[in-house]
C-alpha cells in the first residue's frame, strides 16, 4: 500500500465516514469479518486473515458511522488490459473472481495497473435472500425451479448443465435488471460521480456464488480525469453502500488510475429466475418483461 495512506479520509457524507484500514487495526479486522459472514454467509464470506491480507497488499475501505464500522469495500489495482485478454479466455487468471483476487488476498496487486477492481461489499444489515416458493406441478418450468430453489445444480451434472444453459441465454437480458447492477448504473453522491455500464458478463466467474449463478459481471464507472481532484465530500446523505463506491473513486482519484472497475455480480439472478419459472408454469399469461420472455423462450425450446 502506497505510504502514508493507511488512515486517511477517503469520503466523508453526513454521518458516514470513509477510511482506509490499516492491516494492523485487529479490531476492525475481525469486525469487517463478521459483517461479511452475516450478507454472504459461510460460502462467500471470508476471515479477518483475508481482511488483514487485502489490507496489506491492497485497499480495504471502510465505511464508519462515529466508531462504529457498517461496511467495506476491497479493492485491487491491476491492469484492465489484462481483463480484455480474459473475455474470451476461460483460463486466464482474471476470468475468475478467485483469479484476479488471489483468493481474496490481493496477493497480486499492481502499484503500475491502470484500474482500480472492487472485487467486495459487504454492508451491516444485509442478508442472503430466500427463494421463492415453488408450488407442485409437472411443468418442466416448475420442475426446473425446484432444481434451483434445491440448488441441485451445484450437485447433479445434468441439472448443473441446463442451470448453466439457462443462465446462459436469458444473462444478457436480466443484467441490466438486477438490483446490484441498477446501484452501480445510477448516479453516485448528487451526480458527482455519473453511473456505471455493465461491459460483459463472466460466466463461472465464481461458481460457489449460487445466487448469481456462478456469474461476475464486469462493470465501469467513466474514466477518471487526469490530474483532477475527486470530490472528498458530498452535504447529501448518502446509503452506506453509496458512500464506499465514492470513496474508492476518490481513492481511485489519488492513485491516478484510469478506471474504477467494479467485478460485480448479478445478486438477484437465481431469486429471479425461480421467479419467472414460476409464474411460466402455473399458466402466468405470456409477459411484456423481456427477462421472462427470454424464460419463457428457453422452456419452449426445451420440450
């Protein structure tokens, strides 16, 4: 980490401050950790040693209401060449969210990269999001909610391949309508920081992710302007999550990369889909939502 950064003040809103942790700050540490097993629970969430690890080898961001820290972001500098190498190539280390993140160490971090990554969030509050319930029925749209509401796709390679199949065809049209990346595309702190653009979706970009169906999806915020100081405060309130996106911006601001690129991910996809299989299967009148179109559209070929 570059000198004399370890606690400055990254972004400050009313009643939200936000800071870098230092790797040595235990308490903090430990804290970041247990807020992240309570939003990702024990199969994405990670310990205090990641935390420190991406403390010292790159940026852990926190967001602190007075003493109290109520969430962070994790980000890593590395070249976004190397992400535009990796689109079409699964193989390649930034293809995966344990790649281009080392685990979650940032063991890899770039001082020369040109993007700054946000590869995590984690916010006090949040949780994993249950299913829908699936009704009986022999629908093959129904039966295939099971299949996902069961996660059985994680365990049956035959149920893993149309999981896959129907991620693949409907990922392009249920992108931009995920509550995740709606946060991202939406002006940040006033209009000082313009929204985000989805750029392409990483398929098995972190296969234990189940709601997101093992998909990333990459993201940009509008290249930083050289030589220009980013706003280190906003008079507005701001959500927490809001406020640590402006934050690695304005740190992405100091360190004079080019991009501050979210690694992102489709939440909401798996809740989603079990949704629109739901409604197609107990005879839900063909919908104008291109997302359950694409559903629908997927079962027909299917039969």
């Amino acid at each position: 980490m570059e000198a004399g950064m370890a606690r400055d003040i990254l972004f400050n809103t009313p009643g939200v401050l936000c800071r870098l942790i230092d790797r040595h700050e235990r308490e903090v540490l430990e804290e970041a950790a247990a807020i992240d097993r309570e939003a990702w629970g024990d199969r994405l969430a990670q310990d205090a040693e990641h935390f420190e690890a991406r403390a010292a080898n790159g940026f852990l961001v926190g967001a602190f209401k007075g003493d109290e820290l109520v969430g962070t972001i994790s980000a890593v500098r590395r070249p976004f060449a190397m992400m535009e190498a990796a689109r079409n190539d699964p193989n390649h280390p930034f293809s995966t969210w344990d790649g281009i993140s080392c685990r979650g160490t940032f063991a890899h971090c770039e001082p020369m990269g040109d993007a700054l990554f946000c590869v995590a969030v984690s916010s006090r509050g949040a949780s994993p999001r249950r299913y829908p319930e699936v009704p009986t029925g022999t629908h093959k749209a129904l039966e295939l909610a099971r299949e996902l509401s069961f996660e059985t796709d994680t365990l049956d390679e035959a149920v893993g391949a149309r999981a896959a199949a129907l991620a693949a065809a409907t990922i392009d049209v249920y992108a931009p309508l995920d509550p995740v990346m709606r946060f991202h595309m939406k002006p940040k702190g006033g209009g000082i920081l313009p929204g985000a653009r989805i750029l392409w979706p990483i398929p098995r970009g972190r296969p234990a992710d189940t709601d997101a169906m093992g998909y990333n999806l990459l993201m940009a915020y509008p290249e930083l302007v050289p030589g220009a100081t980013f706003p280190d405060s906003v008079s507005v309130e701001v959500s927490v999550g809001e406020a640590l996106i402006l934050a690695a911006a304005a740190l992405g601001s100091r360190l004079g990369v080019r991009l501050v690129v979210p690694y992102s991910r489709p939440g909401a996809f798996r809740y989603n889909l079990i949704k629109a299989l739901v409604a197609i299967g107990t005879g839900a009148p063909a919908s104008l939502d291109p997302f359950q179109a694409a559903v629908r559209k997927f079962i027909e070929s299917a039969t």
